[in-house]
C-alpha cells in the first residue's frame, strides 16, 4: 500500500509540474516584456518574435530605431540564452517536446541585408537550428515585415522560411518558403469580442482559415483584442497562431480551453 500511495505521489507530483506547452501561443513582440524570451519560455510559447534592425553589421533588436547602439542583438539576446536552455533540456526547449519552437525574425530595414548577417549567424550556431521542414536542431527560423523574397523564392534556403499576407494565402509559392500568412486583425474583422461574433465575421473568418490551410500554410491575425472571447473564437475556427500580449492571461485561458477543447483545432501544417 505504501508503495502504491508513493507511485501515486510521484505521477502527481510530475503531472503538476509538467510545463504546459502553448502549441497555438504567440508571443507578439516578444523583446517588449520584462524578461524578453524567458517569459515566454516561463509559460510555454512555442511562437516567438523578434523585430531585428541591420545597425553596423548587428541585428539589433527593437521597434522603433531608436538608440541602437546602446541596444543588444538578437544573438546576445536570444541566440545564446537559447542555446544554454537546449543544453539543459537535453537538446529541447521544452522537456518531452519533439516539435521546433519558432523564432519569428521581422526584418525592419533592409530585407536582403538583414538576411545576409542572420545567415552568417545560422552558420555560427548551426546545430540550434532546424531545416525548413522542421528537421534538426529545436530552433525554427520564420522571416517576417521586410522579406527577402529575391533570395527565398529561389527556393534554395535550407534553414529559414516565410511569413507572407492573407491575401497570398493561395499563390503557387511552395508552402516550404510561404510557410505562414497574417494580416491585422481589424482589416477583417470589427467584432471586438463583447457579445457574439456576427454571422458574416464568423464565416469570413472559416473561409480564410480554410484557404490557409487548403494551401498548406499556417494563419495568425495580430493587433487582436486581447480578450478570451476573441481567443475562443480564433482557436475554434483553426487559426494555427494565437498573437499574444498578455503572457500569463492566455496561458490561463488555453489551460481551460484545453481541458474542454483538446489541443488548438490549428493545422501547422509544416510543423512535424
């Protein structure tokens, strides 16, 4: 009996623990919270992102441009914090996760110069990263606002893929260059989460998720109210990615909606 009650002790004690995974949580300008990538990780993001601008042959990460050079780049803030992590989770962001987690890099300024140095950093930290199907390292590299589209339509970047407007959700560009798709929230939609969403939104909205994933790609809609209503409808409708400002409000929402819902209803259609 003893024996028994320990066992129960211990499969508690580990389910209690266990780090919930937000397989449909992004977390929107990532570098803006008071612990930039680490609270993110805190609560189980898979989706991270990180506005980059091309100063003196840096990424310097931020919004706005501004006082660059007192600021830190992406490798200091997040390429070598992650790399600790992996190392401690034996080769995972996550323990018991097996899928990438996703460091969504926009581009503020020059696409194509932008992506010269960001390879540069790819090949100095290879092994963090996985390829464009998902295979390798536990890193998966998303460009975003200025693409370099020149160089990733030929089709011959290993490492890095895309993410493109709605309304390219359906061009013939292969799904393992235009990986994912978003658009602002309020260019579709006007339904800001009090009462139901009208008819005609919640149709509007079934029909570009379908289109999405008609189409192999993933979906997000970003400058979205943050609010449960909004988030409920989103995940039942299959919107892959859910745009995040307020961490730790969602990760509670998705916890419920999780226990009533099952995991988000999203395709990600690449993610393996």
């Amino acid at each position: 009996m003893k024996h028994l009650l320990a066992i129960f002790a211990l499969i508690f004690s580990f389910s209690i623990s266990a780090q919930q995974i937000l397989d449909c949580g992004h977390s929107h300008n990532d570098y803006t919270h008071q612990h930039p990538l680490f609270d993110a990780l805190s609560y189980g993001y898979k989706s991270i992102e990180i506005d980059v601008w091309l100063h003196n042959g840096r990424l310097i990460v931020d919004h706005d441009g501004i006082g660059l050079d007192s600021k830190k780049d992406i490798e200091e803030l997040y390429l070598l914090p992650i790399i600790e992590r992996v190392k401690a989770h034996r080769g995972r962001v996550y323990d018991g996760d097996t899928t990438p987690t996703i460091f969504m890099v926009e581009f503020k300024n020059d696409a194509e110069a932008c992506y010269a140095v960001l390879k540069t950093l790819i090949e100095k930290h290879k092994g963090l990263f996985c390829d464009r199907m998902g295979r390798g390292g536990p890193i998966k590299l998303l460009i975003t606002g200025h693409r370099p589209w020149q160089t990733l339509r030929k089709g011959n970047e290993e490492y890095v893929t895309a993410d493109g407007d709605i309304s390219q959700a359906a061009e013939n560009t292969p799904n393992y260059i235009l990986e994912r798709v978003s658009d602002t929230y309020g260019s579709h939609f006007s339904w800001k989460g009090k009462g139901a969403m009208p008819k005609a939104q919640k149709e509007k909205l079934k029909a570009l998720v379908k289109v999405a994933h008609d189409h192999g790609r993933q979906i997000r809609f970003y400058a979205l109210p943050q609010n449960e209503n909004v988030w409920r409808e989103l995940l039942d409708a299959g919107v892959d990615w859910i745009n995040v400002d307020k961490l730790e409000k969602f990760a509670a929402f998705y916890k419920s909606y999780v226990l009533v819902h099952g995991s988000s209803g999203g395709c990600h259609c690449l993610r393996m």
